[in-house]
C-alpha cells in the first residue's frame, strides 16, 4: 500500500502528539521538535494497557477507551487547551488514500473488535474523542509503525530508506519509485510503500515451505487462512510453534519419556493472550541462558525433564528462530534488490531502520537475519539501525512534517485566493467597463475617461461590389505582415490573398521613428518584387494596432505605444503621414490611398465578409482590445447622428485611472513597475498574452521565496522577465498533459530539481492566472454586447463577435471560461463566436476596398 508519505527531513518545529497502536499496550507520546539550527526532540511518553476484552469486543469501545487515556494524558501534561496536531501510528494492515484517512483492511496480531474492518480509523478516533468533549486534536497523520521506524531513524541517518519490525508481527516498508506506483498518478520522485509482507503466502506462494506445524498454527489462530508469513517469522507465534513440536515430539516418545502435561497441551492459549510474546521471548533465550533456565521453563509447565530433554528443547527453539530470521532476511533481500534496481546502482549504501521485541531481545536473531542478508545480496552495503524511539517519535516526525504541508498548502491557497475572482467582483467589472464606455464616448469627458472609444471611420461593411488589388499590412507586434489581398466583386467572399512575414529587431521597435517606418517600406519593396509588382501603384489597408486618434479614415495620430515598443518621434503624428514620407524617401513605389485600420475592427470586417451579424471584433493575442457597432448618435466626438459607426474601444487602457485597484493583486503591480508603461494598460496587463507568463512567473518567485515551491530554491533563470513565455501557460494546462511534460517546461526553464508535486503546484497557478484573465475578458465583453442590446431597445440581441490572438486560439480553457462568464453576467445576448481565420490584414484589405468603392461612387 502506498502510505502518502513522500520523505522530506525538514521538520516543523513545535509540540506534537503521537499514539501509537499495534499491540495490547499502547503509548501516547508528547514530542517538541526544537528549531535551534539542529533539530532536537525532546520527547515524554506514558503507556496504557488494552483489556483483552476490548481488543475483542466492539470498536466504538476500544476507540472511547484509547480517547479516554489520550484525555488522562493530556490532563496530566497539563495540555488539555491546546489543539495539538497528532501523528497516529496505527499498525495494522490499512488502504490509505491521503495521509489523514486510513481504511482497515483486517485486523492482526489478536485483535477482532467488531465494527472496525472497512473503515477509516481516523473518523472513528475522532467521534470517540467528539464523544468525550473535553479536548480537541488536529489529526494530521495516519502512520504505519513500519513506517514509523523508518522516519525516526531516517531522522539520525539520512540513507535509511527501509523500515523493518519483527515484534509481535511483522511488517517492511521502503521508498519506491513514483512511476512505478500505478495505482498512483504522478511519476516523479519517490512515495513509501507499505508492503504488509505479513499476508506474504496467502495466495499459497509459501506451501512448499510450510509444515504441519505451521497449518495447526494456522487453524488455532483468530485470522485462519491469513498472515501467513508473518505466523511462521513473528514474535507472537515462535513461542507456540515450539510448543507444538514439543508436544510432537513427546507424543512419539522423543521428549519428556512420552509424557505430556495439562500445561503444555493448552492449544492456542499463548495466541489468544497477551502473554505470547512474553512465552516467545522466554522460549528464545533458552538456548542462550544454560540448561538451567530450560530447565525451569519445562517444570514450570508441570514437566520433570532430563538434560537431554533441556538439550532437545534448546535445539528446538534454535531452528525455529534461525528459521524466521532467514525467511527475514529472504524477503528483506527482495526489497533490496527493488531499491538498487530503482537506482541502477552496482552497489547501493542503505540503512534499515528496525524495530520490534524479538529483533531487540533476541540477539541470536538479529545476528543471524544480518549475516543471511550479507549473503544473499552481497553487492549492498547494508547498515541496520535500532530504532530507540519506537515508531512513535517517527510517527510526530511524519506529523511535523504534514503538518509543515499543510501549513504550506493554506498559505498557497490564501496567495491564489487574491487571484481568484467572485461573481460579485465580475458584475462589478462589468458596471465599471459599462461607466467608462459612456464616459469616453461623452466629449465632456473624453479627456479624462480611460477607455478612449474611438471613432474608426468605418461605417459599413462589405456589399460584395467591391474589387481590385489592395495592400494590406498588418503592423502590431514584433513580426509584421504584408499581403497582396485581390477582391472579386459579383460573387460574395471571393477573395484571393498572399502575404510574407517579416520581423522587427528589438533595436529598430526601439530606436528612431525613421528607421521603424523605413524598415516597414523596406518590406514592402521586398514583397512587390516578391510577388513581380515592382513599382506599383496600389491602396493600402493599413492594420495599426496602437491607439490612435482618427479624424478621418486615412490619417491616424498615433496616442501612445504599447507592447513593447517605443519608437522615437511617433506619439503625436500621422502614422500616414511617417508611412508615405519613408515611401518618397525610397522612390520605388506608390501607395495612393492609405486607410488606417486598428486590428480589432479589422478582425471584425474579416468576420463580417463572411457573417452579416458580426458587429464586434476582439484580439486576445500579445495585447488585448474590442471594437462594436456604436449608433452615432451616441459618438459625440463625430459631428453626424446618422446610422452606425465602429468604435475601437481601446480597452486595454481600461483601469488607468483605479477603476481596478481592488482587483489588483501584489502580482499585477510588480508586472506593471517593471513594464515599459507603467500605470498604462492595467485591464490589458491582466489578460493579454504578453503579461500572464510574467504574472505566473512573479507567483512562483514568490512561492519560492516562501518556501512553497523548488524547496525554496530560486533558479537564475525563473530571475530573468520574460522567460515564462504564454505558450508554455497553454502547454501546461493541455488536460492530457502528462506532468513529465510539465516537468520537461519547467526544466527548460531551468528548474531542473524540481518534483511532481512541484509540477502540480505550477500547473495550478497557470490555471488560476489563466481563468481570471478570460473571465475578466468576459466581464468586458458582457458590458459591451449589452451595450448594444439596450442601444436597440431590444429584450434579446443576437450577435457574432469576430476573435483572432494567440491567447484566444492556443489556449485550451481560455474561450470556455470566457464565453461561460459572458452568459452569466449577459443573459439577454446570444453571443455567437467567429475565430478569424485571416487575421486582420485581409479585413484591412476589404476597408479599403469599401472605402475606394465608395469614393469612386461619390466621384461618380
């Protein structure tokens, strides 16, 4: 059984308690961790006896008995106030699903309370203690006592990786490699087993070596048919092994002159009392202690035996106990060869953690289980180490260390809870989106609204009689297109396109407005003798994705630069203007109209060729903006109330003036310091592609910082802005990505110690920043398409809305949460989604188109 506990030697300081079940006495224990650079533990303990008839009678008592010592001893550590966390080392054969929730397959060792089997102890420890009522405890961890050895003394050797116990029962746990856990997900990194190897021979694996004496053992037993290793190697069944032999042996006249006694024919008695380990252990230490003893031992069953008789009886429980020590250190070799295996090591270093009554008071036992394991896996270099503190300090150990977890993943969530968004909060978005749209399109106050709502000059959309050859380039990242876009009228959408991509160093987004535009034409150039143009006369559309002011289609003032991009001398003029003068400069070719588009309206057009209803655009690409079908009426900024114009929105300005600061998290203001534009483009900086990577990135600096992620270490890379880039945020939240996959991102990144838990954590953060981005994109845009519904004074509005970025169409969740928040917070809309195929440039194409058909009607 997986035990959920993955070893981590970090140890929360404090106080911890720790109970410790697996026989008829039982320990509670009070353990301080110190946190003085070494971690000392001091430790108090008391022990407490379970009545036979409890360990038999029914559960709900042997639970209230355990709470009722747990009370006696918190009262005499004067603790009974505290809510102390408590580790809770239960030594039976258990499924364990978390570390706090542990099912009880069946019982062992000469328990059967009823009522117990099936369920999880930890529910039923607390209602005993719910019962009582007059302390509480925070349980934290369910722990095996295998386990428990394991933990203590992996806390004094670091290479102890193996627990054992051979005591009343016994049991091995070791740390196995994740990926070979099938029955759990996750593959990296290492979770403790619990093998239960008591049950070892139950599907008949160890007939051949079982005797006579081994299936009357059996029979006598509680549990008959079960735990059949553990009957023929521990402590509570050797004792009566050598009973039975003995009582053979007298019954063929070998021993005792063929008598036998009342006393030594008591079948199974030693089994059903807590005196068996005591007869075990009695029994043992014959061999060792002269004849004398051996002697004593056999009058005090009513026997008068001769030296022989003492010498058989010796020789007796020699074989059986060399006997459970080698079938031990058989079944502990299988273990070791699995952990060097799992390591590919020719020779593996590792240390057993042991613990048990016959291993500690039977010296000729460990002697010989340590000699055998020599033997049989020579190539390991094993060191066995006796746990001196019982299971129970490794129980507080695992506790401390749960306890640190849990600790951790509160403070996580509490850091993801500033990032996660109420229902409230989005209404909220949408009322304030709502204010800014009216108060931007007012002339009163335009001036000072944060979404601009600019007049586009677009007003209609294509009727199919356009046609020609037009230009279009599409300018709004560090890569730009130029297309050659030919519109056939007659037939609707018939539109033939070809285009070239072309980039822009870092150093010309950066540098002189002149350069930038001269690259642009240098392109352009490039492009027509591409396509065999050269020197041609044509319109252009160009797709301007920057805030601009318009008085007119073919002029647009440039407002101010986003995206990273800071080109000298542009804010303030005719982006026009700058185009044609670096066309002039270069003397090879004519543009003789140019119209100005935004992206956005665009993506609209291109959506609109194809589906008449298509009155919004949207980008969530490396920025963020929408555009709509605004009445003019209403654009007071234009001189004329007639019919509709586009409007480009420019919401990503939206929160420049505080309209968001309460949903502003530490995250988003670093990402904004360290930004190009400062206090600029806070809606944008919380949902467009160019920011969510660095939003991701400042949470796991943080968690790291804390702590809570990497161990707490910080790679130089994780350091740099930038590197989370956002294709890695749609990686990572693909449903079927394996976390080795994740894993492989992070490494790139290079996190290259990091853990599956780790990947998890990551992937969870990518999740949360990704889902309040989209719903934040859906608040605005439920403010928008109402907007439009009430302009229409109409009860239901349909509408399609054209969409086109890399966020939108890459990532796998994005568009669902979004279009989810869009119908909650906009029920009156039917919102139809068009994903623009052609991206802008085509749609800037069919502006021009319209806008050359329409002055050649006026010339007309």
């Amino acid at each position: 059984y997986s035990t959920i506990i993955h070893k981590s030697m970090y140890v929360h300081q404090g106080e911890f308690l720790s109970l410790d079940l697996g026989g008829s006495n039982f320990r509670v224990l009070l353990v301080r961790v110190m946190a003085d650079g070494e971690q000392k533990v001091e430790m108090e303990s008391q022990i407490y006896a379970i009545p036979e008839h409890l360990m038999r009678g029914s559960g709900s008592e042997l639970f209230d008995h355990i709470a009722d010592c747990l009370s006696n001893f918190l009262e005499k550590m004067g603790i009974k106030d505290k809510k102390l966390p408590l580790g809770f080392t239960f030594s039976f054969p258990c499924q364990q699903t978390k570390l706090d929730e542990s099912v009880l397959v069946s019982w062992t060792k000469g328990f059967k309370a009823s009522g117990v089997e099936g369920q999880d102890v930890v529910s039923l420890l607390r209602k005993s203690i719910k019962k009582r009522g007059d302390f509480d405890i925070d349980i934290v961890a369910v722990v095996n006592d295998t386990v428990g050895t394991m933990m203590t003394c992996g806390y004094d050797d670091h290479h102890c990786e193996i627990g054992l116990i051979v005591g009343t029962g016994t049991n091995a746990c070791y740390m196995e490699q994740m990926r070979n856990l099938e029955l759990l997900d996750g593959d990296e990194g290492r979770m403790c087993v619990n093998t239960e190897w008591g049950a070892f021979g139950d599907d008949g694996a160890l007939e051949d070596l079982r005797t006579d004496i081994d299936r009357e053992i059996d029979a006598g037993s509680l549990n008959p048919g079960k735990q059949l290793f553990e009957k023929m190697i521990s402590g509570m069944y050797m004792g009566e092994l050598v009973r039975l032999i003995l009582v053979r042996m007298a019954k063929e006249h070998l021993l005792f002159q063929g008598k036998t006694t009342a006393e030594l024919l008591t079948t199974g008695i030693l089994l059903h009392s807590t005196s068996a380990l005591k007869t075990t252990m009695t029994w043992m230490n014959l061999y060792r202690q002269g004849l004398t003893s051996a002697e004593q031992v056999l009058r005090g069953l009513g026997l008068d035996p001769s030296v022989e008789d003492c010498i058989a009886t010796q020789r007796v429980c020699q074989i059986v106990s060399t006997r459970a020590a080698h079938l031990c250190a058989a079944t502990l070799a299988a273990v070791l060869r699995q952990v060097r295996d799992n390591k590919a090591a020719e020779k593996l270093r590792t240390t057993i953690g042991v613990d048990g009554s016959v291993y500690k008071n039977h010296p000729e036992f460990s002697r010989r289980l340590h000699k055998m394991v020599r033997r049989l896996v020579p190539d390991c270099d094993v060191r066995f180490l006796q746990s001196q503190d019982g299971s129970g300090k490794g129980a507080a150990m695992v506790t401390a260390v749960a306890y640190r977890l849990a600790a951790q993943h509160v403070e996580r969530q509490r850091i993801l809870d500033t990032l996660r968004l109420s229902r409230e909060q989005l209404v909220e978005v949408k009322k304030l989106m709502s204010e800014e749209m009216v108060r931007g399109l007012s002339k009163q106050t335009h001036e000072q609204a944060s979404v601009k709502m600019l007049p586009t000059y677009v007003r209609s959309t294509p009727d199919g009689t356009e046609h020609g050859d037009f230009l279009a380039l599409d300018l709004g990242g560090s890569s730009f297109r130029v297309l050659l876009v030919r519109v056939r009228s007659g037939k609707k959408h018939n539109v033939d396109m070809h285009h070239k991509i072309y980039s822009i160093p870092q150093e010309t987004m950066q540098g002189t407005g002149e350069e930038l535009f001269s690259h642009i034409v240098d392109c352009i150039a490039d492009f027509l003798e591409y396509m065999g143009m050269r020197g041609a006369s044509l319109p252009l559309g160009f797709t301007f994705s920057f805030p601009c002011h318009q008085s007119k289609l073919d002029q647009g003032i440039l407002l101010r630069w986003t995206k990273g991009f800071k080109a000298s001398g542009c804010v303030g003029q005719d982006v026009v203007t700058l185009l044609k003068d670096a066309v002039s400069r270069r003397q090879e070719f004519d543009l003789n109209f140019v119209a100005v588009v935004n992206d956005t309206v665009g993506t609209m057009m291109t959506c609109g060729y194809e589906d008449s209803k298509c009155e919004v655009g949207l980008i969530v690409g490396t920025g963020t903006n929408a555009c709509y079908m605004e009445e003019m009426h209403n654009i007071e900024l234009v001189e004329n109330d007639d019919g509709r114009m586009c409007v480009n929105m420019e919401w990503g300005a939206f929160g420049d003036n505080g309209e968001l600061d309460d949903f502003c998290t530490q995250f988003d203001h670093m990402v904004d310091e360290c930004s190009n534009n400062p206090g600029k483009q806070r809606y944008e900086k919380m949902i467009s592609g160019m920011y969510l990577g660095e939003i991701v990135r400042n949470v796991l600096m943080d968690f790291t910082a804390k702590g809570l992620l990497f161990r707490g270490k910080l790679s130089e890379r994780l350091k740099t802005r930038g590197i989370f880039e956002t294709k890695f945020l749609s990686q990572i939240e693909k449903d079927r990505l394996a976390m080795r996959q994740v894993r492989s991102i992070l490494q790139h990144l290079g996190l290259t110690s990091s853990t599956c838990d780790d990947s998890v954590l990551v992937k969870e953060v990518c999740s949360v920043v990704a889902r309040r981005a989209a719903q934040l994109c859906g608040a605005g845009l439920a403010a928008v398409v109402d907007k439009i519904r009430q302009n229409r004074n109409l009860n239901q509005l349909s509408v399609t809305v054209g969409v086109d970025g890399t966020l939108y169409k890459t990532h796998p969740h994005f568009a669902n949460i979004m279009q989810e928040t869009l119908q909650d917070l906009a029920p009156q809309c039917q919102v139809t989604f068009h994903k623009s195929e052609d991206g802008s440039g085509k749609g800037a194409a069919l502006i021009t188109a319209v806008a050359c058909r329409i002055k050649s009607e006026g010339q007309h």
